[in-house]
C-alpha cells in the first residue's frame, strides 16, 4: 500500500494574483457540442494543446498517456464524484506503479504504463464489458470478473488447484455473511463456492495481502473455519484450539520460516498456514507437519544425543504400536511414529488440556497401556498422596494418574520426571528417582528401603546370571556395564505382575505377591530365583526353615512357609543387618559369621548343630589369596579373612549337585553339609587351604588305608569320615590344639607326644608301630650346649622347615623336639608332595613321614657324624647305645624330667652348663 | 490527518479541517496548534464539506450517512439533520454545506446532481437541479460557496465550471469552462469568494488556485511575487479570512495559508 506522508502543518506564502496571457474565455454553456472534452476528461493527453505539442501557461506539455495513472483516478475519486479516498488510497490496494512481479504473468488484454507498470488501467477501464451485475463492477473492469476469473488470470501460481492453494471453485457451505458485509463478492455459479474475491478485495483492505478485515472475530479465516479457534473471552477449560491473537515474544525467524505474525506481533492463522503456495501433503501449512510445532516450541524437543529415556522431552520420531482397541486415535503419519501432533492437536483438541488428542491419562494409555495400570494403586498418589503436586505446581486431581510423575516436556530428571529435584545431578541412576519419594521426608516415608536394603548398581557379571532382561530389565551405564536398579524388580506401574487389573482403589498393603513386584516373590521363587539361582537349592535342605524350624519368626513375624524360603534369613528391604539379613541380633553382628551364629547358638533354631568350644577358628588372615577359590571376607585394610562361609555355602547342601534339597532333615556328611566342596573321598575342601596336609590321603595316616574301622572320639568311624576326621573335628572338636579328635595318650611329654601315642599305643589305630624308643630329651645333657633356636637360626629358612613345639602343641622357635619335629605326619615321603598309593607301606629313612633334612641339618649339628646312624636307629633304644656308648634315657625318665621343669621354658637362657 | 478535504474559517481564526477519512474535524489555533476535534467514528462517515458560522457554529457535509451534523458553537455533540433523497429514491450525498440566508442551508448533493436549501429544521426549501449540463443542470457538484448576497456558488467537478445561483436556486451564470488555459478548467473542486466578491477556484488536477470576478471574467491566478504560478499538489477546498487564503492540498495531507501581498 502506498503510504501517504504525514500531515505536514500549514505553511503561509505570499501570493499574488496575476494574469497570464490567455484566449477569451466564455461562460461554459451547452457542453454537448465538445464531445472530444468527455474523452479528454480522463484521456488528458489527448487534450489540444497537447496534440499540438505545446503546453499552457497553467499545465506544461503532457506527452505521456496518463489516462490510467494514479492522480487521474485520484482526480474524480477524491469525492468529488466518488469517495475512494479511504478504499483505495489509505487502506490497503492492489499495487500500482510498480512492474509486475515473476509471480504474475499478465496477459495482453490488461494493459500497463508506458514504462511497463500496473497502473489503475491495467484492470480499469470506463470501456468496459456489461456482463456483470453489479454497475460499479461493470463500469470498470476491463473484463468480467465473475468468479474472480479476472484475478486468477494473473495470479496463475495462486489459483491453480494442485493442492497447494486453498481450494477455490468449490465448497458446500454458505460464505458467510459477515464477509459479505465487508465486500466479498458471492461466486455467480454457486454461492457456496469459494473465489478469490471471498477472502480478498483490490481495494479496502486493512489486512496484508489484501484480506478483508473482519473486526468481530479479529480473523478472516476463522469465519469459514470457526471450529478452529476459540473466542477470546472462552474460558480455558473450554478452549479447544492453539490459541491466537496472543503475542509472539521469539524472533520469528527460525528454522529458514520467517513466522508471519499479525498487529502487535500476535499470532494468527497465518503463522502457520500458508493459503497459496504450501507445500504439497501438508494441510496448507508452511512447513511439513512433522517439524512445525518446534519452530515455535524448539524447548519441546530434545534433540540430545541422550537416551531416549534420559530425555527431558517426550522422545520423537520413535516408533510405536498403537492399542487397537484404545478408543484414542492417535495420528502417527503413516509409519506409526510419534510426532508433535500424535499426541497434541492444534484445532478440536481435548478442552481443558495442552491441545491434547485426548483426556491426559488415556492418551498416555493409548501407548503406555502397561504403565497405565498403575491406576488406583499405591503409586496412584490420587490414592496415596492426593495433595502431592508435581513441578508443574499442578494436583492429581488436575493433570491425572500420569502428571504426578511424569511430564511430557521439560522433566526435571529422566523418565520425563515430573517431581522437584534439588539437584539434577543426583539423579545419576534410575533408582534416585524411587528414593525421590521413598526416603524419611518424602511422601513415601512410610516406605523407604531402610539402612540394609538389596543393594542397586549391581553389576550383572556373568551373562546368564539374569535369565528374562525382558521381564527384569537392566539399566546400562554410560560405561556399558549392565546393572540392576529398583527397577529391576519392581515395576512401578503394575501392582501385581499376575493380574491384568488395575489397583482397587485403596491404599493396600503389599505382599510378596503384589508390592509392584515383576515376579511373584516369597513362596514363589521366581522373582529371586531369577538372579539368584544357586541360592535357591537351598529349598529343601537343612537350611530351609520350612524343613527345620517352620515355626521360627523373621523380624517381620512370618514363618518361612509364610513368607518363603529365603524370608527366614533376607528380606530385601528394612533388614537387621547385612546380607539382608532377616533375623533380629542379640549383639551386633561384626562378620558375616556372626550371621550364621544367630542360628548356630544355644536356643536358637539350629542350636542342634552349633559348633563347640572347640572349632575352626573364622576371621582368620588368608595371605594367598590368589590361589584361593574360596570366598573371603575382605576387611577394610584390604586384607581378607576367612569366614563360615568360606567352607559353606549356607544355600547349597551339596556342591557337588545343581538341585534342592531332599525336604527332609538329613544329618549331613564331609561331602555335603552345605560345604562348598566335597571333602569325603578326597579332602578337596581342606586342601584349599592345607594343600601340603592333603596329602595325608592314602598314606600310612588315612586310617581309611591302615585303620578302617578305627573310632575317633566323636565316635565316627575312619572308613566313613574323610580323610582328616580319624584326627581332626573341623567343629565341635574334643580338643582345641589341631582341633584333635583322637585319644590323647598319657605316656607322652607333650601335646604331639601324646597325640601321636594315642594312637601308635598298643590299642591304638596305629597300634602297629608303636615307639618304643625315642623320646627325644628335653634337656641338654652329653656336652651338647647348642641352643635349638640357634641351631633353626642357622639352618635358615627352608621351604620344608624343621619345627619345634611348645608343650600345648603349638609351633614355636623357642619350642622342643617332638615327634613333628622330625616327622611331617601328612607328607609319607618329603621328596614326593604326593598323596599316598593307598596302600599299608613298610617305611625307610627316606620316608615314613620323615621331613626332608632334619636329619642333615638339625640332627647334625648336635650329634655330628654319629648323626647318621642315630638316625637310622632312632627308635631302636639298643643299636643306640651301641652308637653312642651310653644307655639312651627312658620314656618315663624323660617325663619325669620335663615335669621338673616348666614347658616351653628357653632352654638357651636355663641350659645345663 | 490523510486526505483531508476541505477548511473553514471562523471570526477568531481557528482553522477547521475536515479529516473526513478519519471521521474527524481537527480544529487548529490561527498558529497551528490543535486544539479540539469534533466528530469521529460513529458520528461522521467520510465527509466531505464544511463550514463554519459568524456565531461559531460548525456544520459538516456528512456524506457517507446522507446528513449534516451541527455542531453549536464551543458544542461537541452535534445535532444531526438529514439531507432527504432524491425524487426518485436514490440517497442524498451532501458533499458540501453552507450557512445561507435566513438560516438555512445550503447543501450540494453530489450523486443527485442538485443543490438544496433546508431550514434549520431540516425542512427542505428548494431544490434545483438534475444531472445535464445545461444551465441549471449539473454533473456532481461537489464544494460550494455563498458570497455576501447570498449568491451562491457551486463547483461542477465533471462539467469544470463554477454554476452560480441566486440565493432562491435560480441560474445566475457560468465561471470558467472546460480546459487547460487560464481561465478553464480540468478538475475543479473549491470554491471561495471574499469580501471583494472575488472568486478563488482550485483545479485539483492542474494545481492551480485561479481568481475571477463575480461576473466570471478572470483576474488571474495565484502565484508568488515573482509572477510565478503557485503549484499545488491536489488543491480542494478553501477557505478565506481577511488577507489569507486557506487551501486544503488532499494528496499532501496538509493545509497551505497564503497571504496576500498588494491588491
């Protein structure tokens, strides 16, 4: 539109009248005889003077035709004959002076200016055709324009019906009135079809492009469209449409799309439609409909590179499978992916929403149809936290099921969270989120996890260690580790796994069964079974309370046939203690030992099977550790102790079997008994850490080979026990030193001595090679001053070393010569680390569990090179004496002499001079 | 203001315009300063002509709702009176009004190629003319002007004359005529006469404001002292006070204020 200047205020000048030459001029009477004067009225070249070639003194030399310029117009269309002036000179036109764009194609029969441009003649002319009905229209137009023909056949690109211009020539509702009465001209075939003159007018318009303006609805295109925009004053649960008329505070230039905007830069209709020229397949928008919405809404999508679920938006353009029978229909283009307008609908969307497709909770439902079970459960805070509001400050009550922890766009934490968080940052994992409500201040106080809870990023280490990832999904670290989570086991949306109801509507108390567990738990394994296999063969052994004590009470007063197998001993949440341990502690448990002594004690349920004053020792420092397939308890310091269940695997009866127990209480053996390897034939067990003891097996010590039918003072008998049980009770031992479980024998000067006479006694086991000779003295005598300590000294350390003992038994280098001293009793030959054939051998010097080099270096540094024969006749009191010339000292006066004199007494500090 | 038409002049010097696009009458001091509107949206629809009273009242040529408004002097709500159609039914189109004799107005009804007098009352007096171009006859008067007698001078925009009646309607005589040299016309659109019964009569077209006696000989055109003829862009209406002449130029959206210098 041509702009007119401002009102400039008056300016006073001088003037003077004068007189120009000038011919007589009459007084105009009868006008008729002029007849080239009515042509010349608009046709002002063709005035006389002009046609002359000169001018006058009012007007100079006019040689162009400007019959169809402007100012000519102006000159009759300024009121003197007709009032134009608002129409066509202040509001908006049809351009005039300008060359014709390359958007038009202009056909010869509209002529332009001289120079080329559109002047009012290029549609106007008073030559014009009589078709038309209405006078003013047939007076001036330079042909008919009914049904705007007359428009189109400039505006060709703008007319041509390719679908990307608004339909025209066609519709089946009456125009409305309203446009009428701001001038738009009824089609003269059918007044329901649509022209361009319904929208548009060449002069008098206030809108761009030449639209009537329609004041009472603001909009134009809203009269033909008004179930496309709400009125002003509708209440916003009424509203149904994207709203217009509103301001438009971005720039609007985005994306390559300058966003039209209307008067005070509102939004309009035309923000993001286009009438002519749209791309083809939209629904005249001026971008495809796949990404229009973020132009103006670019914080509505996330286009991170994070995970989908890790996105503060609703992921877009991901796939999804629609419920068929969901009576949402959801508009997915043709590949069923999520787009903007999938869930959200600009025109005739749910009221009361956020131009939703649907009611909030459904249209969620309409994909997330398993999270929507949720409904009328514990997690329904409608039912459980009815006040609670999410970030958005909106209730349950406003927004639905969903809103109350999950928001479609700009979620304060993955999963589109919808619940304030201090600090974004710790929600690092998914189960942060859980704790966001289920922690002493939140709303799920009544319900946090406790101090000993299942613990949460786990590593799952070994690939089948979880058998179902569908049914128990994992949550994959940034590092790819695959861990578990809350969600793991639960599944916040669905209260019982086995039923395909909703919640009742009722705060309810959960079980094992419900408790938004994915699997059923308790007396149904599958849930812990899914990860913890192993763990479940402990069904019916002795560890099974059902079997053992089915009336004993977890911390939660429930029997195990109540709340299943593994309830005696863990609960996953709120335990006592470690290991989720389900059992109240008198004392505070300081090892995992301590757990297994909450049952293995006096009065308590396993008070059958407790372990004596006299058991191997637990919370014992391993130093290899490396070659150790057993598991440890590792301290703080990063050493690592043994403990019970180093040896025993509390859930598995046999190791030696993949499969429960028999569901009876069965008095176990050295291969079961929960231990974690068998240790009947072989003591594999025991070998783990007395690799060297082991190889007792088979030699003249397996009592198994040589005694069979043996007792021990347990009353076992050798040929059923292990290999170590004829002289060692792991439990309960009559004796703490080497847990000895043999009869001890009187005749010895000490614990070894004993121990070994009672058996190579004449009613012992080892009955056949009793000693006769060869307790070794206890004190110095013969001039053989050398102290034994210094003796070891120099000698030096030696893989196989020579020990010495105290009285009690136990090693010492300030201790004695006893029988271990020089015999190794689990090694048969020291030169061979072997077990034995199995087979009663008659031993030699070499073996007959003599350790290697007490002759050559203890035996030797006393006694010389007599050293030799006195050890081949050690237990031969004559050949002795032959050796030595002297008459060796008796068993009984050797006792006698160590009763004078305390055990273990430093004989290098008390020697006999 | 845009497109403003015509002016008027009262005792005091204030300078009414008529900013008929906006509906509106802008009042201004003799120095330029507005000082009031009257009229506006809903009480004038693109008028066209006004004028003003020796007592200060205003009255507009309100074509665009077939009337005149009066607005009494120092008055802002106007007191509306209708300009009847025409014999045969076609609505006035009053372009221009005057104060005329024995209060009475004096309106041109363009469309309807006449001139009436009504009463104050809005009764109409006389009525003459009919679309033709003989004496009497008109082709869309459009601005008028009454000199001291009560003559009566009216613009014929398509026949380019000045027709000039008696104060009863009679045919007086024709000023001007068709054509470009001094003394004709092209588009005549104003009209004023002064106290010398000097007739001031602008062509919008040509842009000259041309000068001539009551009788209709012409004394000349408006022009500087330097003898140049004064150009005007679109001069319409007019107005005279003492040695001034108002000139509305519409294209220019402005009022130009000549004064004049010798006889």
């Amino acid at each position: 539109m041509r702009r007119l200047s401002p009102f400039s205020f008056i300016l006073i000048l001088a003037v003077t009248l004068f007189l120009p030459p000038a011919p007589n001029v009459q007084a105009a009477g009868n006008l008729t005889q002029n007849s080239a004067r009515e042509c010349a009225i608009c046709h002002f070249r063709w005035i006389d003077q002009f046609l002359e070639g000169h001018g006058t003194a009012l007007v100079g030399y006019e040689k162009e035709d400007v019959a169809g310029e402007e100012m000519i117009c102006f000159s009759c269309h300024d009121g003197s004959t007709d009032d134009s002036r608002k129409k066509v000179w202040i509001l908006d036109r049809h351009k005039t002076d300008m060359l014709p764009s390359d958007k038009v194609k202009i056909p010869k029969m509209f002529p332009l200016s001289q120079d080329g441009k559109v002047v009012c003649a290029t549609c106007h002319s008073a030559h014009s055709v009589t078709t038309d009905t209405s006078i003013e229209r047939t007076i001036f137009l330079r042909i008919s324009n009914k049904d705007s023909i007359m428009c189109e056949m400039c505006h060709v690109d703008q007319a041509v019906q390719d679908k990307t211009n608004h339909p025209t020539h066609e519709g089946k509702r009456p125009i409305p009135k309203e446009l009428y009465a701001v001038g738009a001209v009824p089609s003269a075939t059918d007044t329901n079809f649509v022209i361009c003159e319904s929208c548009h007018t060449a002069h008098g318009s206030v809108e761009r492009n030449l639209l009537f303006e329609v004041k009472k609805q603001s909009t134009l295109c809203t009269l033909c469209h008004p179930g496309e925009y709400d009125a002003p004053n509708a209440p916003v649960n009424k509203q149904v449409n994207h709203p217009l008329l509103v301001e438009f505070k971005q720039n609007p230039n985005v994306g390559g799309v300058k966003i039209q905007l209307g008067p005070n830069n509102n939004l309009e209709c035309l923000s993001c439609h286009k009438v002519h020229q749209f791309p083809k397949g939209t629904k005249a928008l001026v971008k495809n409909k796949e990404s229009l919405c973020q132009l103006c809404h670019p914080d509505k999508a996330d286009r991170s590179s994070a995970a989908d679920w890790q996105k503060s938006n609703h992921p877009l353009y991901v796939k999804y499978k629609l419920d068929p029978a969901s009576h949402v229909k959801l508009d997915g283009g043709t590949d069923n992916t999520v787009y903007c307008y999938t869930c959200h609908k600009v025109h005739q969307h749910e009221p009361g929403t956020k131009a939703l497709a649907g009611q909030r909770d459904s249209l969620c439902a309409t994909c997330h149809k398993g999270e929507y079970m949720v409904d009328k459960t514990d997690h329904d805070l409608s039912i459980t936290a009815k006040d609670e509001i999410n970030v958005l400050k909106q209730t349950i009550k406003q927004t639905g099921v969903c809103t109350a922890c999950h928001i479609p766009h700009k979620a304060t934490g993955p999963y589109l969270w919808a619940r304030k968080v201090k600090d974004p940052a710790s929600l690092s994992s998914p189960s942060k989120l859980c704790l966001t409500c289920h922690n002493d201040k939140g709303i799920a106080a009544k319900k946090t996890v406790g101090r000993f809870t299942h613990p949460v990023n786990v590593a799952m280490q070994k690939a089948d260690q979880l058998k179902d990832p569908k049914t128990l999904p994992l949550y994959t670290k940034t590092d790819g580790n695959e861990v578990m989570e809350c969600h793991t086991c639960h599944n916040p949306h669905r209260w019982d796994s086995q039923s395909s109801k909703k919640g009742k509507g009722i705060n309810d108390e959960g079980t094992p069964f419900t408790s938004f567990l994915r699997k059923r738990s308790g007396t149904d394994s599958s849930l812990c079974a899914s990860c913890h296999v192993e763990q479940y063969y402990v069904e019916g052994t002795d560890h099974d309370l059902t079997v053992t004590a089915p009336k004993e009470n977890n911390i939660a007063k429930q029997t195990a046939g109540q709340s299943g197998v593994c309830s005696p001993c863990h609960v996953p949440h709120q335990a006592s203690g470690p290991y989720l341990w389900a059992r109240k502690f008198d004392t505070k448990p300081t090892s995992p030992s301590s757990l297994c002594l909450n049952c293995h004690v006096k009065k308590g349920p396993a008070d059958k099977k407790t372990l004596g004053q006299n058991t191997h020792p637990v919370n014992v420092k391993i130093e290899d550790t490396y070659n150790l397939s057993l598991p440890l308890r590792k301290l703080s310091d990063g050493t690592s102790v043994m403990e019970c269940h180093t040896c025993h695997d509390p859930h598995r009866w046999n190791s030696q079997l993949s499969k429960k127990g028999k569901g009876s209480n069965v008095e176990g053996t050295a291969d079961n008994s929960f231990l974690r390897s068998a240790n009947l034939e072989k003591p594999t067990l025991c070998a783990k850490c007395h690799l060297r003891k082991s190889f007792v097996t088979g030699t003249d010590h397996d009592m198994r080979v040589t005694a069979p039918t043996s007792l021990n003072k347990s009353g076992k008998m050798a040929k059923e026990e292990s290999v170590c049980s004829p002289c060692h009770a792991v439990h309960n031992a009559p004796e703490k030193t080497l847990l000895w479980n043999y009869t001890l024998d009187d005749t010895g000067q000490d614990f070894i001595e004993k121990a070994c006479n009672g058996c190579h006694a004449k009613n012992g086991a080892g009955k056949g090679k009793v000693i006769s000779s060869g307790i070794h003295p206890k004190q110095f005598y013969f001039g053989y001053h050398k102290s034994y300590r210094n003796i070891l000294l120099s000698i030096g350390p030696s893989p196989d070393p020579i020990p010495l003992y105290t009285k009690e038994g136990k090693k010492a280098v300030s201790g004695e010569i006893t029988c271990s001293t020089c015999h190794d009793p689990h090694i048969w030959d020291a030169n061979e680390d072997t077990a034995g054939s199995g087979k009663n051998i008659e031993g030699t010097v070499v073996n007959s569990f003599l350790r290697k080099g007490a002759r050559n270096e203890l035996c030797y540094a006393c006694h010389g090179i007599k050293t030799l024969l006195l050890y081949r006749f050690y237990h031969n009191a004559n050949e002795k004496k032959s050796i030595l010339g002297i008459s060796m000292p008796t068993a009984d006066q050797v006792e006698s002499d160590t009763q004078r004199q305390p055990a273990g007494e430093d004989k290098e500090n008390n020697g006999v001079k | 203001m845009k497109l403003p038409s015509d002016v008027a002049v009262d005792q005091s010097g204030r300078i009414f315009i008529l900013d008929g696009t906006a509906d509106t009458v802008r009042v201004y001091s003799p120095k330029g300063e507005q000082i009031f509107t009257l009229g506006g949206a809903g009480i004038l629809k693109q008028p066209l002509g006004i004028d003003v009273s020796p007592g200060g009242d205003v009255v507009v040529a309100d074509s665009g709702n077939h009337r005149l408004a009066l607005f009494a002097a120092e008055e802002k709500t106007p007191h509306y009176i209708d300009v009847p159609s025409s014999v045969n039914g076609k609505p006035s189109d009053p372009t221009d009004v005057n104060f005329g004799p024995d209060n009475t107005y004096i309106v041109v009804d363009n469309d309807n190629h006449r001139v009436v007098s009504m009463n104050r009352s809005g009764k109409l007096l006389w009525s003459t003319g009919t679309m033709g171009r003989n004496p009497g006859e008109f082709r869309f008067p459009f601005l008028i002007d009454i000199d001291r007698l009560g003559r009566i001078y009216i613009v014929e925009a398509i026949n380019t004359r000045v027709q000039v009646l008696e104060s009863n309607g009679k045919f007086a005589r024709f000023i001007g005529e068709w054509g470009i040299e001094p003394g004709q016309f092209f588009r005549p659109k104003g009209v004023v006469v002064n106290e010398k019964n000097e007739v001031f009569i602008s062509d919008s077209y040509l842009g000259v404001v041309q000068v001539f006696k009551r009788e209709g000989g012409l004394i000349g055109v408006v022009g500087d002292s330097n003898g140049k003829i004064t150009k005007f862009k679109t001069p319409v209406g007019m107005a005279i006070s003492g040695n001034r002449l108002y000139v509305v130029e519409m294209f220019n959206n402005r009022v130009l204020i000549l004064e004049r210098q010798g006889q």
